[in-house]
C-alpha cells in the first residue's frame, strides 16, 4: 500500500502552528509585524497542512533533477538550447544560478503515470525562506505525521545553505581573492510583488552574516565609471527577481550593461534561463532520439521518458492535429511563467486557439495533479497539488507543495497555498494492517 496516498486522502489534520510561524519571521526585530501583515494581504499563501511524498516519489525527483543536469552539461545540448538564445544569454561568466524550481505533478493514483511528472523549470523560483519558516511551523499530531517526520532536510540549517548557494555564485565568477560586501535584491516595484515578505527575509539573511543587503526596484539602479551603484553604493552582486528573462526592458538597462561587462555577479541571470528554463528546452528533454544522438546514456533516457511529458511546438503546420488532440494537451507561452496564459485543451475555445497558434506556445501530454484532502471550516475539501524542488548545481535543497483549486496554482484557494512536503519511509503492511492504522477518505484522522 502507498502509504503517502493513504495520508494524502485521509489525514484531514491541521498542522500549522501560527505562534510558531510567527517567530519563525520574525526571528530578527527588524521584521516584526510580518505576520500579521503577510496574514492581511495574504491570507491563502500558506496552507495549515502538509503534503506527504513516498520516499520512492522523492527518489524519482532527485534523480529526475541529476539527469537533466547531467544532459545540460553536454555540449549539444547547450549548443542546441543556446542557438536562438538573445546574444545576452550566450556568454558564461561562471554561477550556475540561484534557486532553480523543478515543479512536478504527482501520480494521484487513477492514471498510467507511475512517475511523478515534470511540468516545468524555472529560474527564478521564489518562496524558498517563507518555505523554510513554514516547515518549521507546523507540528505532529498523530502516529502517521511523527512517522513522517523522519524527513529529508536539515530543517534547522537551510538559511545558511541558501547564504553558501550565494556565496558560491560569488566564488564561481570572482574566485577567492575578491570579498563580496553589498548585495541588491531586484524586482520591478518590490514593496508590491506578492512575495515581497520574502525580500524583508533574505535581506535580515544577508546582513546577519555580515553583507551589506539593500532591496530596490531596477530603474534606481546605476551603470556608471564601469560598475553597478544604488545611490552611493557600489553593487557586488544582484539577486535577480525579475520576470524580465533577458534583461530587455529599457527599465531593466543598468542591469543589463553590468551584467555584459562582468561588473556585477548577477544570479539567476540570462544564461541560466536560456540553458535551463525556456520552455522549448522541455522538447528536447523529452525527445528519446535528440537525447540518443546527443549520447545521453539508456539509464538517462529512461529516467527522462518516464518523467517528462511529451512536449512539442505549437506550429501553423501541425494547428490541425493539436486542435484534434487538445483535451490531451496543455498549452504554455514559451516566455510565460507563473502560469499565466497557459490553457487545459478541453476548455480552449476558437479564439483562444487562433491566438495560441499565432503566439509562440508548446503543447505538453497533459498530466493531472495529485489530490489532496483538506479540512477547510469543517469541511473535507479535495484539492490538487504540485511539487517544486528547491535546487542547486543539481542537489535538492527543499521540497514544497502549492495545493488549489482550478486550472493552476494561484495563492487563492481557502485551505490551499504552500504545504510543507513530509517524506514517508516505505512500510509493508498488508491491506488488513493499513486499514486499522492508516486514514482514510471514509475514515479521515482530524486529530487537530
């Protein structure tokens, strides 16, 4: 029996300590007040219950994201990600970039995918510290959750192995022998971005080991005499949260000279996005014959084609054929993200359709969610869910769930929002056994 499964539809509890969230952000009294004020504007971003993963489901991820890497340090690959790529995204100067995003959907147990499936890559993946206070946040309330908490990170160490992340985005361009001393958090209007409590953290993060941090919009910033200023203050190094994937938007022109003269260590940065998350890079990554010429090995290819999606472009040639297969088929604007404009096929109408077919858009095989059962005002509530790994030069570094309702995830959902991820060892019991101590959708735990 899936024992993860079990849970996921039948442990209704409710996990979230809010006192205890509560000093997790606000551990520095320069942030106090961030609770509340996260709890006002919002209300649905984390979830009072956590998500449970079999340790099989955690090992496939892991090796999922080790493969992948190991086909995009190929130089065909890379040839081939990088020949349409803007001339920004082709030189090297060295990171590998910060807080790569690995978003999966979970087999929720009534179709043919076994392995859990990889829908997306993302760069500039946001949410990690928030995750990390959140997982500190929630407690056991029953045998099923201390079971679970045999987890598979070092809750307690995960500031300081983000702060070396950065440091060896540091090291990896400027070497030993320069010291980096001020750090820019970037994001258009970040005082008004949705995770903007995150920034208030990271920058608490910084200056508790000794870095000058500043949070600004990009247009304050300043390419001048061969480097990066904010006002008066040189810039060693931006943490990137822009959208803005090849630095085009005339806003965005400081950083962008910085970035092509190596003035400024800048993580995630053009390259990263362009060998790794633009989403035509799904296409290879999910073609057997792209990946056997390029001498990916069997065991590699295997792993990716049980893992990733068949994706393809959406093209005028083949607008027919996708039309006829669209209730099969999800659709994603190639330099989209935070699923906007990304459409389920069965709902598509002709207008949408001829929009898609004129955009730059890729079909993806379409994969459900998994499910998960809440316990929202007293009432047991199903909600899909997806899982993102947090990673790093190709090591997991966290694992979260966002649950909802809908077509994607939206920080909208009563009872939905980020979960915690549990990770459950694997138990043989006999169908007897897992009926008698297991929950179930007919006979849910609501400890708490």
């Amino acid at each position: 029996m899936n024992i993860a499964d079990a849970l996921n539809h039948g442990c209704m509890c409710r996990t979230l300590d809010s006192d205890r969230l509560r000093a997790q952000l606000e551990k520095d009294p320069s942030l106090t007040g961030l609770a509340n004020s996260m709890a006002l504007a919002q209300p649905h971003l984390f979830s009072r219950s956590v998500v449970f993963l079999s340790t099989a489901t955690y090992q496939a991820i892991a090796d999922t994201v080790s493969a992948i890497e190991r086909v995009m340090a190929l130089p065909a690959y890379q040839a081939w990600a990088l020949a349409n790529a803007p001339a920004i995204a082709r030189p090297a100067f060295g990171p590998l970039g910060a807080f790569m995003g690995y978003d999966f959907h979970v087999d929720p147990g009534n179709t043919d995918f076994k392995s859990p499936q990889l829908i997306e890559i993302n760069t500039n993946a946001g949410g990690a510290l928030l995750n990390a206070a959140l997982a500190r946040a929630h407690q056991a309330c029953c045998e099923p959750m201390l079971l679970a908490l045999d987890t598979y990170t070092r809750l307690d160490s995960l500031e300081q192995r983000f702060f070396d992340m950065f440091m060896s985005e540091w090291r990896l361009q400027r070497g030993d022998d320069q010291t980096l001393s001020t750090i820019v958090i970037v994001d258009d209007a970040p005082q008004a971005q949705y995770l903007a409590p995150e920034f208030a953290l990271f920058r608490q993060m910084f200056e508790q080991r000794g870095l000058t941090a500043l949070i600004a919009d990009p247009q304050a910033l300043q390419w001048r005499d061969g480097s990066l200023w904010l006002a008066q203050t040189r810039v060693d190094m931006v943490y990137n949260r822009l959208t803005d994937f090849d630095l085009s938007e005339p806003a965005h022109q400081a950083l962008h000279e910085a970035y092509m003269a190596g003035a400024a260590v800048v993580t995630p940065h053009p390259y990263a996005h362009a060998l790794r998350a633009n989403k035509r890079n799904l296409i290879a990554l999910s073609s057997d014959d792209l990946l056997n010429l390029w001498g990916v090995s069997p065991a590699d290819r295997k792993r990716l084609g049980d893992a990733i999606p068949h994706t393809q472009a959406v093209t005028r040639d083949h607008a027919d054929a996708l039309w006829a297969q669209r209730r099969q088929l999800f659709f994603k604007p190639v330099a989209g993200y935070a699923g906007k404009a990304a459409y389920k096929g069965e709902k598509l109408t002709r207008r949408v359709w001829d929009d898609i077919v004129a955009g730059d858009f890729i079909a993806q095989t379409l994969v459900p969610p998994g499910q998960r059962l809440v316990n929202v005002d007293g009432v047991a509530t199903q909600l899909k869910f997806d899982v993102r790994a947090y990673t790093y030069a190709g090591q997991i570094q966290l694992l979260v769930a966002r649950t909802y309702s809908g077509q994607t995830t939206n920080f909208r959902t009563p009872g939905g929002g980020f979960s915690p991820v549990l990770v459950v060892p694997q138990i043989d019991l006999s169908a007897e056994e897992a009926s008698a101590r297991w929950p179930t959708p007919e006979n849910p735990c609501t400890n708490c």
